[in-house]
C-alpha cells in the first residue's frame, strides 16, 4: 500500500501541490513538507512546485485585477464586500502588502487582485512577489518536513504510525483555520457592536440637539408675545 502511493505521489503528487498552491495552500503544503520527510517526495521539489505554484498564482490574480477587477466588483458580492477591508490594507502598509499579502488569512486572492487595480508598477510586484513566495514556500514546507523528523525522535517505527500523524497534522492545520475564522468572525461581531453603539450615540445626539432647538424655539416664541403684549 505504502509502496503505491509513494509511486502516485512522485507521478503526481507535485502537479498536485502546484494546483494547490496556486489556489491557498498552506495546508496541502505542509503535509508535503511531512511526506518528504517520509520519503515519498523530495523537499527540493516539494518547495519548488510550491513556489511556483503561488508565484505564479499571485501573478495571474494580480493581472486579472488590472484587466478585470472592476468587472469582478459587479459580478461577485463577497469580493466586494472585502474590497473596502483590502483597501484599507493596502492604503495603510503600501506596497508591502504585496509581500504579506500570501500570509493574510481571508485575502490572499483578494490582494493581490485589488493591487493590480492600483497603480503599483508590475515589475515592483513580480519583485515583491518572488520573494514572498520563495520565503513562504520555504518556511511551510519546513514546517511538515520539521514535524516529521521531531516524531522520529520519539517514535521508532515511524511508518506504522503515519496515518496518526497525518491525523495530526490535519488537526492542527484544522486548529489554524478554525482559530483564524474564529478571529474574523470576533472582529467582525466587534466592529458591528461599536458602529451599533455609534449609530445609538448619534440618534441620541441628534434627539437632544432637536429637543434643544425646539425648547429654544419655543422660548423664544414666549418671549415674543411678551413683548407683544
């Protein structure tokens, strides 16, 4: 068994790798850094296919958003909704974000689509974005590729517990999307919370400044028919 899919990993497992890069990827990518560890692929390879997968990714989404980002405003609500988010990234940390921008949980496709919509230059973004994907290719395959060679110091026979360490593995990148969904889904019951409290303040303000005017008003109408009379 162990032998297949060794034999199906090294025909396809780094085409595989590459579609999921170009897509997210963190997680496919750390298990490959773990099956390289084992074996079954190399970690050369492994972070090459990684590499250009997302380089080459972030290239075609950054492109897309220079010929048809305003296209996909109209055509898809949730794009649009992070567009003003993405904005405000963009604005505040400039170019960089174009390195970063492969670390942000929930715009990693965004940003780099609402790059090309700015002005920024695209030999500042391939520059920016080679070394953004070089480091993060690196970093996330080391990552599965260390988890495996720390389980061997503790266990033996290693193969025979590969299926509980990949459970693992799947665990913790599960822990990590889960706690960065739990984040976002908190900022965002915050943020609701003060532009509640905010729109409360201002019909508030809003009430007593009119109650304010009407008893001036009314003062000064009194004060006219005493004058009158």
């Amino acid at each position: 068994m162990q032998q297949l899919l060794k034999e199906y990993l090294q025909v396809h497992g780094y085409w595989v790798l590459f579609a999921g890069t170009f897509l997210e990827g963190e997680a496919i990518l750390i298990f490959a850094g773990f099956l390289a560890c084992q074996g079954y692929l190399s970690i050369y390879g492994v972070i090459l296919s990684a590499f250009a997968g997302s380089f080459l990714g972030d290239q075609f989404y950054f492109h897309m958003g220079r010929r048809k980002g305003a296209v996909l405003l109209k055509l898809f609500s949730s794009f649009a909704k992070k567009f003003r988010k993405g904005l405000r990234l963009i604005e505040r940390y400039g170019s960089f974000i174009a390195f970063v921008s492969r670390y942000t949980y929930g715009f990693r496709i965004l940003l780099p689509i609402l790059l090309g919509m700015t002005n920024l230059s695209s030999r500042r973004f391939l520059f920016l974005n080679l070394c953004s994907a070089l480091s993060w290719s690196i970093l996330f395959s080391l990552v599965g590729f260390l988890f495996g060679k720390g389980a061997a110091f503790f266990i033996d026979d290693l193969e025979r517990y590969e299926p509980y360490l990949l459970l693992i593995l799947a665990a913790f990148t599960g822990f990590l999307w889960l706690s960065h969904f739990a984040a976002h889904r908190w900022r965002g019951r915050r943020a609701r919370r003060r532009l509640k409290r905010l729109k409360a303040h201002r019909a508030q303000s809003a009430a007593h400044s009119a109650h304010h005017r009407g008893a001036q008003k009314h003062a000064g109408k009194n004060k006219q028919d005493q004058d009158n009379s």
